[in-house]
C-alpha cells in the first residue's frame, strides 16, 4: 500500500515537471519508518512503474527541486535520465 502511494506521487511530480509518460527518470529519496522500509523492500517494482533508470535512497548529487508529502513523509527528488 505505502509503495503504491508513493508510486502514484512520483506519477503525479513527473506530470507536474513535464516529463513525457515514456520519459526515463533518475530518482533519489528520503522516508523514514514504514514507507522507508516498503520503498527498500518494493524498490524494482517502483522503479519499474515509475520508469526510473537509478533509484534509492538520499539526496541526489544534481541539483533540482524537492517534491514533498507530508502526508507520506516523503521527499524525493527526479530528473529525466541522461
């Protein structure tokens, strides 16, 4: 579920940044406790449904802007891959 959730708020930010749905992505994040742990265990799948090409955990090395969720308590950062 937690996995899902963030899959659907990568989804949403890669709209939001004008990526094309076909579109590669580099991602980096940052969660704590449960969806920390889901993100780590599900982390092919959501690589996988979210098209990122390299993805885990902490900040990126690029510099772009942070997408936040209170809710999920999730910051994540994406760019198009290269």
């Amino acid at each position: 579920g937690l996995a899902r959730e963030a899959i659907r708020l990568i989804q949403e930010a890669r709209k939001s940044t004008g990526l094309e749905v076909s579109d590669r992505i580099e991602l980096r994040y940052e969660a704590a406790g449960d969806l920390a742990a889901a993100l780590a265990e599900h982390g092919d799948l959501v690589a996988d449904e979210v098209l990122a090409t390299s993805f885990g955990p902490g900040e990126p090395a690029w510099e772009t802007p942070a997408h936040r969720d209170a809710g999920l308590e999730l910051t994540f950062w994406l760019r198009r891959a290269g």
